[in-house]
C-alpha cells in the first residue's frame, strides 16, 4: 500500500464506494461541475469545457494531509454522481466540508451519507476539533446537508465566486457550540 492509499484510501457505505478523485474521472465530473443548476451557488465558475475538468483533478496534490478529494461512485449503477471531501484551514483550526452532485441524484441523501464516512475517516487519522461549512442563503438544502452532519448554524457571512460573477448572502455552520463544546 502506497503512502496516499494509506493516507486518502476507498471508504465504503450503504451506498457509495468513495475513492480519491483521479484525471479519468473528468468527463463523470463535468456532469456536474459543467451544469448551471448545480454550479449555481458554487465558489468555482461554471466549467464550459471537459478538459478544464481534467486539468483541475490533474492539479490536486493527494499527498496533502490537509485536503481529501473523493468522488461519490453509486454501487447501484457503478456511476461517479458526485464528489466532495474536506479540507483543512490550519490557521483557524478548522476542517471545511465541500460538497457537489450531480441535480438527477439530489435529494436521495446521498451528500451526508458520503461526507459522514469522510469525517469518520478523516477524525481517525488527525482528530477533527472542529467542521465548518458555508452555503448561499438561497440554497437550503446544502443548509440541511451539514445539519446531517451534525452542525448547527454560526454566523452570517457573504462569499463571491473567484470570478467575481456573483456574490451571495450566506450562512456558516459549525460542529461546535459557542464555548467550544461538541453539540
């Protein structure tokens, strides 16, 4: 077993088979990272081309103890319908969730099933103090996703896209109460 499989390997749920993130995963990828719905209230500007997909996986570090990239394959079908993981702020101490779906498999619980067996992972290699998530006031749902997750709601905040196409309303969630506790 190689460093990274040791460090990032294939987790397994109910579900999901959730496995790095790899460069032929990139037209399975496009199907959401290419969709306006999905890509909506996304950081990331809507991706028009398949291989700007490739050419991000390609830029991920997966010797980075600090990020861990999966795609969510559906056990069912054998298709990759999404992707997410978490990532590590060292400066605030704070381990960030991301999330993404394809829209035809929203709504089936398919995000926290992935993401819990990522925490779980994650908490038994570094322990987590503390998760955070943040997602557009208009978008409910990822709202729910990370209540599944055990978090709770922060603080208001506002995020613009990194191609300064939109900016959002926004709420942070958090796995902490306001002295520092787990809820």
């Amino acid at each position: 077993m190689t460093d990274i499989e040791t460090l990032k390997p294939v987790l397994e749920t109910e579900r999901l088979i959730l496995r790095p993130i790899c460069p032929d995963d990139y037209l399975a990828a496009f199907e959401w990272c290419g969709d306006p719905v999905v890509n909506r209230f996304m950081l990331y500007p809507l991706y028009t081309k398949a291989e700007d997909v490739r050419t991000w996986i390609e830029s991920i570090d997966h010797t980075n103890p600090d990020a861990y990239e999966y795609v969510f394959v559906e056990k069912e079908s054998g298709i990759v319908i999404g992707g997410g993981g978490l990532y590590y702020h060292p400066d605030i101490d704070v381990w960030a969730v991301g999330y993404n779906i394809r829209h035809d498999r929203w709504g089936r619980g398919y995000t926290p099933e992935a993401e819990k067996a990522i925490i779980a992972h994650v908490n038994s290699v570094r322990p987590i103090r503390e998760l955070q998530g943040e997602f557009a006031c208009d978008n409910p749902k990822s709202g729910r996703v990370m209540e599944k997750l055990g978090m709770s709601y922060l603080m208001d905040a506002e995020y613009t896209k990194w191609d300064g196409s939109a900016t959002f309303k926004a709420k942070v969630y958090s796995s902490l109460g306001a002295d520092g506790t787990k809820y």
